[in-house]
C-alpha cells in the first residue's frame, strides 16, 4: 500500500512540474492548492475512519471483558476480595501481535478476557480471596 502512496505522490510531483514548465507557474500554483485540498480532505476522512474503527478483540458472553490495549485486572467473579494494587502490565512485544476474531472457536464464551495487549490478572471464579 504504502508503495502505491509513493507512486501517487510522484506523479503528482512530475505532473506539477510539467505544469509549471509547460504551461505557467500561476497555474502550477492553482493546480497545487486544489491537490493539496483533496488530499487533506482524502487524509481527514482516514483519520475519522481509523480512530472510530472496531478492535480486533472479541469476546462474547455474560459478563466478559474485552480491551484493545492491556488489562491490568479483570475480576468477573462473584464475591472475590482483593487486596493491593493490579499487576503491572508488561511492555507490548515487538512486532504485530496476534488478535482474536469475531469467528466463534477463538472467542472466550461467559466470564471470558480477551486483550489486544498483555493480561496482568483475570479472576474468573467465585469467592476467591487474595492478599
């Protein structure tokens, strides 16, 4: 993709150029401004798009937990007790890191946690109690 980014972006480059040496510099300039606003609108529609699409991360059930980033704690139980402060989340590994789908045998069902980054702690059961 970004490969094709850079292509367009050349010949727009060497079409302006053309412009400018074929026909005029004032008509360079106009073609320019008008290119430069259908791109900045181009570049804000994928911004708005990109900040409001859905995770990767799925999960389905009651009472399940889902997060694009790290999960500290998740407690979905009933009647647990805890003391002190969550785990600390560990750094994101490098590179992409998996993601759990929509499709049914990767989604945790009831009281599931799924993460796009690390899980510190998920308490999943009843009445478990921790110090």
């Amino acid at each position: 993709m970004w490969i094709a980014v850079a292509a367009g972006s050349a010949a727009v480059v060497v079409g302006l150029i053309l412009v400018a040496v074929l026909v005029d510099l004032d008509t360079a300039d106009r073609v320019a401004s008008i290119i430069g606003a259908v791109g900045g609108t181009v570049m804000l529609g994928l911004a708005v798009y990109t900040l409001n699409r859905p995770t990767d991360v799925a999960v389905a059930g009651a009472r399940s937990v889902q997060a694009g980033g790290g999960i500290g704690r998740a407690v979905t139980g009933d009647n647990n007790r805890q003391q002190g402060a969550p785990p600390q989340l560990q750094p994101p590994a490098a590179g992409p890191s998996p993601s759990v789908t929509t499709t049914a045998p990767g989604v945790p069902g009831e009281r599931g946690v799924a993460a796009g980054g690390s899980i510190g702690e998920a308490i999943t059961g009843d009445g478990n109690q921790q110090t």
